[in-house]
C-alpha cells in the first residue's frame, strides 16, 4: 500500500485494506507456485550444514538475512507495513520517507511464528520430496514466499486499527481492551462469512493460476484440470490460509488492539 501519497485516514479505509489483502492473496499463491517447481531440499533448512563468515544457522537463514541487509539500506523496513525477520540490519543509505502516524507504536512481531510454520507445514506439503540440488533458487523463492506472507500476515494492525476507528463499535472495543477480554475482541474481529468467502476465492484463483495456459480457448472453471496436473496442490492453498494466516492475522489484531489504549 502506498502510505505517501493520499488522506490518512484512506489508508486505513476498510475498503482500502481489503483491496490490498486481494493483491497479497495473488502475490503469495504466484510465489507458491514458483517454490513448489523445486524439490524440499532438506539441506538448505540445516543449521551448521554450510559456514559463511561465521555464520552457523541455516543456509535459508544466512540467505534471508543478506538479502534483508541489502533491502534495509533502501529503507523497505521504515515503510509501515513491512517486518524483517533479521534482528540487527543496517540502516539506509537513502533519506527516510515522511510516513504518516497510522498505528500505535508497537513491537509486534510474529515472523518466527511464520518461518516455524512454513518449514514445517507448508514446503512439505507443497513440495516433492527430495533433494535437486537446486539450493539457491529454492532459498531464493522460500524468502519472496516468507516476506509476503509476514506483510499479509501483519496487515492485521492495519485491520485492528480500522476496526477500531468504528464510531459504532468504538465503545465495545474499548471495554473488551480495558478488561483484556481476548474471546470477545476475537468475537468482535471475526466475521465467517468474509472467512469462507475468502477461502472460495483462494480455491478459485489457485485452480486458475496453477494451469498452464495456452494461446488458444478460454477457461472452463467446470472442466479444470485435476490437481496432478496444477503447477500447486489447491488444497495447500487453502489450508495455508484457514490454518495458519487467517488465526495469525487474528493474533495480530488482538496484540495490537490489547496496547491500542497504552499512554
């Protein structure tokens, strides 16, 4: 989302956010599809299997922290929306942009949460068992696969703050915040019905973007290919957002909300 340019207030529009979640949705399904081309390779996910100036975590680690160094210095991680999974990065080489004040200072952040998950849940789900030597490009693709899903994952304070902003239900929050009623703010957050129609539409874009296209005819969403054929399982798709980004969204907004009224 461009924070720079527009009202405020625009950028945290309901409407707004929802829009940006639609585009992640596409940005993370099209990054799947490129990890699930490699096999697992197992060695590039094991501490102390390569040694770069000391470095004794994983190649995925020592990779992903590099590239974050790189993108640090042209200031990706001032922009509001963004959270590195590095701890110590340089600062940037270009002069900081002016963003606006949109969320209420904060520390959160969940991204060991979202690497524990997908090395454990999503690349042998998505990927064939093996080992094609392939380390690099692998790698290359679990960072673009991780960086996206931090930022849709984050944008939960985005979300919170909107829904905070309700003059309707303003007073309701408040009170649940106040009483560090977590089930109740969950309550008030959660709405099923966007839940299951976000979920239809993952399993619908999945089933589109994973086909090989040709020059020739149309798309017949009745007479898909079957899941053999799809450059991605769907159902991985699918799961990847009911069991893991829809509930750490949700965390998200509810650590955020619980310091919404700190001094």
């Amino acid at each position: 989302m461009n924070f720079i340019s527009g009202k405020t207030e625009d950028s945290i529009s309901l409407p707004k956010l929802r829009d940006t979640l639609i585009r992640l949705e596409d940005t993370i399904i099209f990054a799947l599809i490129e990890r699930a081309q490699f096999s697992v390779n197992d060695n590039i996910y094991k501490p102390g299997m390569y040694k770069y100036d000391g470095f004794e975590g994983t190649f995925l680690e020592y990779f992903l922290s590099e590239v974050e160094k790189v993108h640090a210095k042209v200031r990706r991680y001032q922009s509001p929306d963004e959270y590195p999974f590095t701890g110590t990065l340089p600062d940037p080489i270009i002069p900081p942009l002016d963003y606006p004040q949109i969320l209420k200072p904060n520390n959160i952040n969940i991204n060991k949460k979202i690497m524990k998950f997908y090395l454990e849940n999503i690349v042998p789900s998505l990927c064939v068992t093996g080992d094609d030597q392939n380390y690099g490009s692998a790698a290359t693709k679990d960072v673009e696969c991780l960086q996206a899903l931090s930022q849709r994952i984050h944008y939960g304070k985005f979300v919170a703050e909107a829904k905070f902003l309700d003059p309707k239900l303003q007073p309701k929050y408040i009170e649940h915040i106040k009483n560090r009623d977590v089930k109740e703010l969950e309550n008030l957050l959660t709405d099923k019905r966007v839940e299951e129609a976000l979920l239809k539409r993952l399993r619908r874009k999945a089933l589109i973007y994973g086909q090989d296209i040709s020059e020739h005819g149309g798309l017949n969403l009745d007479n898909m290919q079957t899941t053999e054929q799809l450059k991605i399982n769907v159902d991985v798709v699918v799961e990847l957002y009911e069991k893991w980004v829809i509930p750490l969204t949700k965390e998200v907004e509810i650590e955020y909300l619980l310091i919404r009224l700190d001094e």
